[in-house]
C-alpha cells in the first residue's frame, strides 16, 4: 500500500509502508559537542581513529571491482530512485561493505558540485576510521541507520549537509553488503528520507537475495553432482562462493585458489584439461568445466600425474648425453641459469663461459675463437651466452665449432627466441643436438602461482600470496619475465612487511601490476578505451574531473567506465 507524500518544494514522491526503527532527526546539537550519544560515541571513535575536525578527505580511490554484485543488484533500483527524486537537489550515496564509495545519484546541481568539493567519488574512502562520523561509515559501526545533522558530522567540511545512511544486511549471509546514504544541503535532514532510503534498500537486498539464490544454487548443484566420489579432489569456484570436498581442502591453498579463480573468471572457459603446479610442489592435471547459467563460476576436478611423467627434460637428462645444447627463450626467462644448471650433470672442469652481451658493454670484442680453443684444451664445457648478438663471422666460426664438437664436455648455446634470429643464427641452432626452448612467463599460467611463490619465499621466507595477488599478477604480460617478477615481488613484500602482514594483498603491489583478470580478458576496444582513460587520469595528475573534460565525457561516465574497465 503507498500514498503519494508532498512536502512543500523539498519532496514529493511515493512511499511504501515498510518497518523501521524510529530515528530522531530534529536533534540540533551545537558545533561544539554533540548532543546525541550515538553521535557522541561516534566522535570518540573518530578521534581514537587519529581523524580530525579540520583533516580533508582522502583524495586517493582504491579498487571496487569487488564491490560489482552490490552494484548490479542495485542500479536499477537507484535508477528508479532517479526517477521519482528528480529535481529535489538531494542524492543517494552507495558505499560498500568497507564504505567504499561505490556510486552516487545526484538529483541537482548544487548538491552534485558539493558531493565533488567533498570527494565522494566512486572508489574513495568513507569509513569512521579515515573521515569520521558520517550516515556512510557509522551505520557499519552500529550496523544500523542513523542521521547524521550537519553540525553532527566530525569533519568541518561535512557540516553543510544532513544525510541519513541504512546499512544493506545481506538476507542470506546476514553480512554487511553496503550502505545507502541520502544526502542534501540543508540544516536537517527530510525526514521522509527515513522511509525512502529505507524502501530502497529493502529493494536491493531482495534483488541481492534473488541473485544469490541463483547463482549459488547453480554452483551448488554442480557440484553436489561432482562431489559424491571420494576418490577424486573436487572444488567449485563462483563469484561469492567456494566449495571444496575434504581432498582438495588438503590440497589447494589459498594463492592455488586465486589461480583457480581466475580461470574461472575467464569469460572465453571452455572445458578443458590443463597440467597445474600447486603451490606445494605438487604437479596435477586439473579438468575446468565452467557452471552453465553462472558466470564467473566453474568446478576443478584435480587427479595428480603419473610420476615422473611432468618432470622436466632439464633434470631428467645429463647435459653430456647431448654434445651441443642450444636454449632459447625471451630476454628474463632464466636462459643464463638454466645453462648453468645443466653443467651440475658434469663433474669435469670449470666451463668457459662467453657472455657476449657484458663483453661488448664493456667495449671488448667477444673472444669465441680463443673460448673454443681453451674449452677444447682443457675438456671443458663451453657457454657462448647471447649468440644472438654476435656478428656474422663469430656466428659462423662458431657454427663450424658446433658441427666438429667432440668428448664428453657439452657445448651450451644461449640465445632469443628462434623467430627474433637471424638467419645464420637460427642455422647455427639447428646444428645442435638438443634444443631448450624457455617458455615466457606469461604462457605458464598452470605452474604461475607456484613459480610466484617461490621467488616470494627467496625474498623474504614466511611471506605467501593471497589469492587475488595471485588474480593479479596472473593478470599481467609479464614482458620482463622473471627479472620483472622478482621486482614486482620486492616491492610486495615491502608494503606487505610495512603493514605488519605475512600475506601480500593487491594493494602491496605496484599500481601498474594490479590489474585483475576481470580487466585482462577485456575486448580489443575496451583495451583500448582503458588506455585512453589512464593515459587521460596521468596527464592530469589524476583529476578526474579534468579527465572527464579532456575525454568530452561527464563524470559519471567516467566513473563508470574506470568501474567497468577495471581502472
């Protein structure tokens, strides 16, 4: 049953009976001291936070993809919010569960240019801890509704506007999912902001529970129908969601569950059947089916391999069973080491080792000749490590070399990948007996976390990867390989030991390596839109409003398309 509530120019639009606690929103504290004890309450904290009265709000945003479920449940109830508040110049604020600002609706001119001179942009900060008492954090505090009068807030700058906030209870989980925030430009709220915000988030948990039931029921049944054969470690992955039976709890940790997450989330998954290294060491084929009706969600059925069947050719053959080994592989992949590796085969004399890029760094001529000759002397193994970057003559003594090579002492050639070479190069490759070609970094997605995590412990032992670090950095191109890596890493686990953690979260990574699969499997065109858009925020120091300018968008375009295109 509704009625239509008319409240002189302020207000007029329809509301629906619905339950709530009665709030007190005539309460008129001074500007010294509140006179509520709720907002009395709140003020202590705030302080005991570090925050104070004259601080700004923080102007640096954080990621929201997580915050995506919430939103989509959402938009259409804010968009039909839109409708029926247009032209009352006051807006709804949405905030996640970590009162993320995640989107705004603003219904005036006014009141948008104010929520822009206070920051509330998507992806900036609102919780008592970081800006004191407000209708977006204290609801989390309390986990309930409350107004919050001008002079009530604690930070100066948010004493020209009331507001009333009502946190969203997930039905099924009873978690905190968000907080809805009406705002306006006034001394005091309009109390018939209480029964609107109040339908309103009503209307997003419904559509959040609708969502859920769907999605979680498909997943369930998946596997529920995989699940019953003991013998076989089986795990589904969803959006919210994740179900082990008691062999892949033993087996997967949680950065295993990150790479499992993001083959989920790839919105090209077939089913498929891939070799996988956890991140304990153990080598397992895993088969991916992706749930039928849930996006983002699949089911992991992990047998382990036959032994010794995935070892690699590296450790199982002696360097000496073949004479001349050539490795290849991009600049970063470990080419230089996996050379030396080889020689831990030979017990004879130290090898010559001719490393052609230091050699005409320091403005020397690499001397191949006289390394042949010195390896043949003393039966020594011989490295000629960036054959790529000799000249035709070296290349072709060098090949002749190759061709005679003779006893126990292997010759090991390193270089790039075959299809960078030149021709007298690649013909010199052929001639070896054995060929090592090292795969890029980015195409060992099935062995990444494992790979990840050991470079982790090499740099500071005791540290792991959450699994959306792991989301993340499988996310990236990785053009530096390894040596890329082991930066990234550096960097991790300096922010990660800054904040007292042992687990490295996104936010310990560099901002240009923490790009989720969600952002990595985007189309062509929105690749490059997302280009434009960061290319646009650095040139602007990060203003988006500028930004917005410059691209001859508006700001509520922008913070989408940053939303959706995992800026």
């Amino acid at each position: 049953m509704g009625s239509t509530v008319a409240a002189g120019s302020d207000l007029a639009f329809t509301v629906t009976c619905v339950t709530f606690v009665c709030i007190d929103v005539s309460t008129r504290p001074s500007d010294h001291a509140p006179r509520r004890a709720v907002i009395e309450y709140s003020w202590r904290r705030s302080a005991m936070s570090g925050v104070r009265p004259a601080d700004p709000t923080p102007s640096a945003v954080v990621d929201i993809a997580s915050a995506d479920p919430l939103l989509d449940a959402a938009r259409p109830v804010l968009d039909d919010a839109a409708t029926r508040l247009a032209d009352t110049d006051m807006s709804l604020l949405l905030v996640d569960h970590e009162c993320r600002m995640v989107s705004r609706v603003a219904f005036g001119a006014a009141i948008e240019r104010t929520l822009d001179e206070l920051g509330a942009t998507p992806g900036a900060p609102f919780g008592e801890e970081v800006v004191g008492t407000t209708a977006l954090g204290t609801p989390a505090e309390i986990r309930g509704g409350i107004a919050v009068n001008s002079s009530e807030h604690y930070l100066e700058r948010f004493k020209s506007i009331s507001c009333f906030g009502q946190p969203i209870v997930h039905p099924a989980t009873r978690r905190l999912a968000g907080i809805i925030c009406m705002s306006e430009t006034a001394e005091r709220i309009n109390p018939l902001a209480v029964p609107f915000v109040n339908q309103v988030v009503a209307d997003i948990a419904d559509r959040l529970l609708d969502r859920s039931r769907a999605h979680q029921r498909r997943v369930l049944d998946a596997f529920q129908r995989a699940a019953p054969r003991r013998d076989i470690a089986v795990a589904a992955i969803g959006d919210d969601l994740q179900l082990t039976n008691a062999l892949a709890a033993e087996l997967l940790s949680p950065t295993d569950i990150g790479v499992l997450r993001a083959f989920a989330c790839d919105p090209g998954l077939r089913e498929t059947v891939l070799p996988l290294t956890l991140v304990s060491g153990v080598e397992i084929e895993v088969a991916i089916e992706p749930v039928a009706g849930a996006r983002g969600a699949a089911m992991f059925r992990f047998r382990p391999t036959q032994p010794g069947s995935s070892a690699p050719a590296s450790r199982s053959t002696p360097a000496a069973q073949a004479i001349t080994v050539t490795i290849t592989g991009e600049p970063g992949t470990g080419r230089s080491t996996h050379a030396t590796a080889l020689l831990e085969h030979f017990p004879g004399p130290q090898a010559v080792v001719v490393d052609v890029a230091d050699d005409l760094i320091d403005g020397r001529q690499p001397d191949v000749v006289g390394s042949i000759a010195r390896a043949r002397a003393r039966h020594a193994p011989l490295i000629v490590d960036g054959v790529d970057l000799l000249d035709d003559r070296s290349v072709a003594l060098l090949g002749k070399a190759a061709a005679t090579w003779s006893g126990d002492a292997p010759m090991i050639i390193v270089s790039a990948p075959r299809e960078q070479l030149t021709v007298g190069v690649a013909a010199l490759i052929g001639r070896c007996g054995r060929r090592i070609d090292l795969p890029p970094l980015r195409h060992r997605n099935s062995e990444f976390a494992a790979i990840a995590s050991g470079v982790l412990e090499c740099i500071h032992p005791g540290l792991t990867l959450s699994g959306k670090a792991t989301d993340a950095l499988l996310s990236q191109d990785w053009p530096g390989n390894f040596s890329e890596l082991e930066s990234v890493l550096r960097q991790a686990a300096d922010g990660c030991t800054a904040r007292g953690a042992k687990v490295v979260e996104p936010t310990d990574l560099p901002p240009t390596h923490r790009t989720t699969s969600r952002a990595a499997h985007l189309s062509g065109r929105e690749q490059a839109e997302r280009i434009a858009i960061i290319e646009a925020l650095d040139r602007v120091g990060g203003n988006k409003v500028h930004a917005a300018r410059e691209l001859g968008i508006s700001r509520t375009t922008l913070y989408a398309r940053m939303r959706a295109l995992g800026i």
